[in-house]
C-alpha cells in the first residue's frame, strides 16, 4: 500500500474492528467494509480515486492495514464497461488485480463489486442473526418492509459476484433515502456518507432486527420439548461427550484427519431438547459463509441421551454411513463436467441431543469457528421460525458455492499443511526440561498440544508460550494417579477431539548406592516411571482404538535401560521397564496402527528439572566433577564428544512421529551423542 494511511483508511479499520469484535453483528472473518477516499498516485503524484475494502480470508475484529486490497476506484467502475454477463461474473475476480494500486495489501474478494460499485463513501456487509433470521424467512421481503418500512430495502438471493454489486447499486440508486438493504439468504449491506454514519447505519439495522424478532416471535420457535431430549446434567454430559468425541472424530476423519471441537452452549441444547430440531438440521444453513465452514447440513444423532453408550455408538456409525452415502448423492446432483472435485464426504458438525455439538475441521480453529457458525445459524433459526418459516437458499445455489471454482482456488492458494497438522499430542512432565522442548518441537510443527505436568503452573506457562488453546491446554496429571490420568485423555478429548500422539516423558531420579536405596526410592521411581508410563499408555490405547485412526506413543526411556552405571539400580530398572513396554506394546498394538517407540537420552543437564532438583549434584559427585561441569563431562565420554540439550530429544520424537518412519514400531532411538556401552544388541 506503499505506507499510505489517509483519514478515511484509518477509520475504517477502527470501524472494522468495532464492528467485527461484536458477535451481534458478524461472525469470525464473516463480512466485509470499505471506505473511499483519495490519494497519491506515486507515479505522477496527482490525487487518485481509491477505494479501501477488507480482503479475502480477512477478519474484521482484528483487521490491520495489510488486511485491507486498495484498488483504483475509477478503474474498478470501468468493469461494468466490460462485464460479459451472469453467466460468465467469475472471470471478474481476475480483473479486479488490474485495479490495485500500489505495493502489497490483501487479494480482493468475491464482495468487491458489492463495495465499488455502490455509490456512497464507506460500506458495510454484515451477517448479524437477526438480519439472516429476516433473510431467511420465508416471507422475508415482506416481513422486511413490516419491520423498516421504506428505510431498509430488499434484495432477492443472488450469488455473491459481480452481478450482486450490480444489483444493490442499482437498488440504491433508485432508492436514495435508504441506509441499506436485506440481501434475501445471506446477511446485510449498509452505506453512509461518513464512516460514523455507515457504521451507525448498520448497528440500527441489526438492532431493529432483533427488536422485531423480539415484539413479534413466538416464544416456542423451536416446537415443544421432546421428551427425553433434555440436557444431561453438567458432569454426566461432559463425561459422555468425552466418550463420543473421539468416536466421532474417527469418523469425521475418514477422508482425511480432522481436530475436534465440543460445545454445550445453552443454545444448542435447547434447540436439540425440542420436536423441530431434526427439521430444521436437515434444511441446512443459508448464509455462505455459514455452510462453506459447517458443510451442507449436519449430523444429527436420532437417540436421546440416555441411551446406552454401545447402542449411541453403534447408531453413530449406521447414521455416518447413511450420511456419507446422501453427501456423495447430493454431489451428483450437482456436479457437473466443470466441478472440482468431491473434496470430502464427512460430516463438520455433529449433534448428540442431551450432550452437545462436535465440530471438526483442519486444525483446532477452523473446527471452533465451525461450531461457532452453527450455533449463529441456530439463532438464525430461532429467528426466522419465530416471525415466518425458515426457508434457507436452495441446495443448487448451496452447491454452487461450496463446490465454486472461485472457493477452489481459495483453497489452493493455503499454505501447505505442516507435517503435523490434525494430530493431537499429550506430552506428559511437559512443563519444564525435556518435556517442555517435545511440547513446543511439536506445536512448531502443526500439532495441537496438552501439556499435561503434574505442577499446572509450568504446565499453563508452557501451553500459553505455545500460543493459546487452539494450538495448546495445560492439563494438571499425576501419572501415579488413575484417576487424573483418565481425567488428562478426556481433556485432550473435549479440547481437541482425541489424541494421536503421546509422550511418556515424566520422570525423576534418585541416585543412590544399592545398600543406601530404600524401597522408598525404589517404589517413588518405580511408580512414576514404570507404573506412569503404563497407566498413560493404555489411556491412550483406548483413546486411539476409539478413533481408529492409529498413532504413535513414545517413551523417553534412557540409555540407563540399556547400560549399567553406577549408584542408579531404582532409576535404571525403571528405565529399563519402560524400554521393555516399548517392545511389548508395539507387538500389541500393531493391528490398530498404533506405533511404539522410545527414545534413549544420555544426560540431559542443561534445562533438565530432574538434574536441577539434585539429581546433577548427586552424579556429578558420583563421577568427581563439579555440577557445573557436568554436561561437559557427559560430552567428553560420548563419540561425538557433543553435550546432549533438551532439543535434541525433542528433535528425535518429531522424526518418530512424523510419518517419515511410518513402517518403525518397537524401535529405540538412542540420543546420546555415541555411548558405545549403550548401543542396543
């Protein structure tokens, strides 16, 4: 944009973010704005018409200058000199890229025209509920004249484009005194000759929509309740949806794998509690930016709650079965020699009466943005059932947009996925040391994290580092303890869906003489090791067969497993169990695709919370060298003659676990830069 911030640029991002902060007016990168002002053309220096206008992909709450594409206004109106018609509106886009003006700024969207061709200064599209709940309705023009009167017009569902922009302006030009329109199916546009304006404009429309909505609905949109639907209390609710979600996330995950999202908002569970909820599940969302994220309808689990996990389970598969077999029928019927091709037949949303709503998507955002979208099209419902009848844009013009050439080619411009995008890991002790370096190596490399620590500070502060809980949670885990170690696997699975990758990295030592170890020590480190890693992995074994989608557990054992040193029998015999449930549980597990591998560290000293809690003094007078010298001793006896750092291991356990080893089970990788006495036999 070569740096260029006028008056207008900057109002326009202060109303952006006002008005996309707000989810009473827009939804998650839902909507778009613009302002038109002028500046200088950097060639010639003389003033040029421009126009400001949020990108595509963008988000409005948080929306920056280099969210924004700034196009030569004047430019931009000369399309319509050369539109070729309906038919052919998507060869428009590729012209919009002949109107910018300037270095960088985002790519224009499909709604340029929308905001270009409309003859005001600042422009806001908008899809608030209430105004969808109007758009929806089955009578939505008339309803929008009961509610607005002349203020608010209405414009008959078209496909975002070209021909959209025509329409409103022609619609505005014909109707001055108008602050904005209804677009019939999709959401609200409003203008003003001032950004305050504009914004006020728009924030009166979605408030005299709810106000109706409110004076006018009747108050049981959704029918009455039906019995047995109602929500289970709070614990047993949570606990079955633990259950489920990594069932479902099997499921939803048959065509590629997906993250899971859990939501039990009072909204869903009120529209799943009343006689209407399959009706209208089956109509689908309308909005485009609605289905394009929650698919062309969900879902919908036809048991109440109460019954019995086996039999939900079993219906759960019967229903996405059937639910796959309609998604391929529905893309039939519409496809046609020009379509790209079925891009996936499963479910994004999920709904269990009693219990919630599971959504899915390719990693833990886009799965929550999904959910989010669907409890806006509930309220949609809610609405337009309240005043009218919902009646959502026809499935034709659903597969239209979701199977368009413009959305393809969205698709194709994504970054290509990390190495491990849609996989869960947990890694156990992952608050500090060792642990800490596999939790961050992981989340860098696309995977959603729970640090689970038995201290939740460190725990918190790490998965905060990681960046927040769409890519981290902290989970407060005793491994000694049954009870929180089934408690850290349901985590995992509200948080995310299930768990694909586990890592069994806590631990402690005590070094000790024979004659000096108690059976104190002994049980302290047999129970945190050998009894830890065992509890952990079958947690997780029941978690990944649930999902049948395989995985990957990993023990970070020791190279003490394998070598004797001195003073270490407890924390070597330890080591040792873990290294031999590596090989018993790859022989195991194999038939479900469940890989089993450890890693066999030297010392790790250097940000190690084991030799920071004593465990460095006690070695380093075992050996005769100074604490601090310890991690240079270590080297000095390796081949390599390298110290070994927390990275390292985590280095090792991304290469297990990244599917360049996918045929290895029941491997041990040492770490320790060459201890010959170490190699494995």
């Amino acid at each position: 944009m070569g740096g260029l911030m006028t008056g207008a640029l900057q109002e326009l991002i202060e109303r952006s973010r006002r008005l996309g902060t707000d989810p009473r007016n827009t939804n998650y990168a839902g909507g778009n704005t613009s302002a038109k002002g002028e500046a200088a053309d950097p060639v010639t220096g003389q003033p040029v018409p421009l126009m400001w206008v949020k990108g595509s992909g963008g988000d409005l709450g948080t929306i920056t200058e280099a969210g924004l594409a700034v196009l030569r206004l004047d430019r931009l109106r000369a399309l319509t000199g050369v539109y070729p018609g309906v038919d052919r509106e998507d060869e428009m886009v590729g012209l919009f890229d002949y109107c910018l003006h300037g270095k960088g700024g985002a790519a224009p969207s499909i709604d340029t025209a929308m905001h270009g061709l409309l003859d005001a200064a600042h422009v806001d599209h908008l899809h608030p509920d209430a105004g969808i709940a109007l758009a929806t309705a089955a009578d939505g023009e008339a309803l929008t004249r009961r509610c607005f009167g002349d203020r608010v017009g209405w414009v008959p569902w078209r496909r975002p484009g070209f021909q959209l922009g025509m329409d409103i302006a022609a619609w505005r030009a014909a109707h001055p005194s108008a602050i904005g329109v209804i677009l019939g199916g999709h959401g609200i546009t409003a203008w003003g000759d001032s950004s305050q304006e504009c914004e006020q404009r728009s924030v009166e429309i979605i408030y005299t929509a709810q106000a109706f909505l409110d004076q006018h609905g009747r108050p049981d949109p959704f029918g009455p309740p039906l019995p047995g639907f109602a929500a289970l209390p709070e614990t047993q609710r949570r606990a079955r949806a633990a259950e489920l979600a990594p069932v479902l996330r099997g499921l939803a995950s048959t065509d590629r794998a997906q993250v899971g999202h859990f939501t039990d908002t009072e909204v869903v569970l009120d529209f799943l509690a009343h006689a209407e909820h399959p009706r209208l599940a089956a109509l689908g969302t309308s909005c485009p930016d609605h289905f394009l994220r929650t698919k062309v309808r969900p879902l919908v689990l036809d048991l109440p709650p109460t019954a019995g996990l086996a039999e939900t389970i079993a219906r759960l598969g019967e229903l996405h079965a059937a639910y796959r077999k309609e998604y391929a029928a529905y893309y039939e019927r519409h496809a046609d020699a020009q379509s790209p091709p079925m891009r996936g037949a499963d479910p994004a949303i999920v709904l269990v009466p009693g219990v919630g709503m599971f959504s899915f998507g390719r990693d833990k955002q886009t799965a929550r943005v999904a959910g989010e979208f669907y409890v806006n099209a509930i309220n949609v419902m809610r609405g337009a059932e309240a005043v009218s009848r919902y009646a959502p844009i026809p499935e034709a013009e659903k597969f239209r947009i979701e199977y368009w050439a413009l959305e393809e080619a969205k698709l194709a411009r994504m970054p290509k996925p990390k190495p491990l995008a849609a996989r869960v890991a947990l890694v156990t002790g992952g608050g500090s040391g060792i642990g800490r370096a596999i939790a961050l190596r992981l989340a860098a490399e696309g995977a959603c994290v729970v640090v689970a620590d038995r201290d939740m500070a460190t725990a918190t502060r790490v998965a905060q580092e990681i960046g927040g809980p769409d890519a981290a949670i902290a989970c407060q885990l005793d491994v000694t303890d049954e009870t929180q170690v089934r408690q850290g696997f349901a985590a995992a699975a509200l948080a995310f869906g299930g768990v694909d990758l586990v890592v069994n990295n806590a631990g402690l030592s005590v070094s000790k003489p024979l004659l000096e170890t108690t059976t104190d020590d002994w049980d302290l480190q047999h129970d945190v090791m050998a009894r830890g890693s065992f509890l952990v992995s079958r947690e997780a074994a029941r978690v990944m067969v649930a999902q049948a989608m395989g995985g990957d557990i990993v023990y970070i054992a020791s190279k003490n497993a394998v070598f004797a040193g001195p003073d270490n029998v407890a924390y070597g015999a330890a080591k040792a169990d873990q290294a031999h449930q590596v090989r018993l549980l790859a022989a195991e597990l194999g038939g479900h695709g469940i890989r089993v591998n450890g890693v066999n560290p030297d010392g790790v000293v250097r940000g190690s919370g084991i030799f920071a809690s004593g465990w460095g003094a006690k070695r380093a007078a075992v050996y005769g060298v100074p604490e601090e010298k310890l991690g240079e001793f270590y080297a000095q006896r390796t081949l390599l003659k390298r110290e070994v750092l927390p990275e390292h291991v985590a280095n090792a356990v991304f290469v297990l676990t990244c599917a360049e080893l996918s045929h290895t089970t029941g491997l041990h990788v040492p770490v320790d830069a060459g201890v010959a006495a170490a190699f494995l036999r």
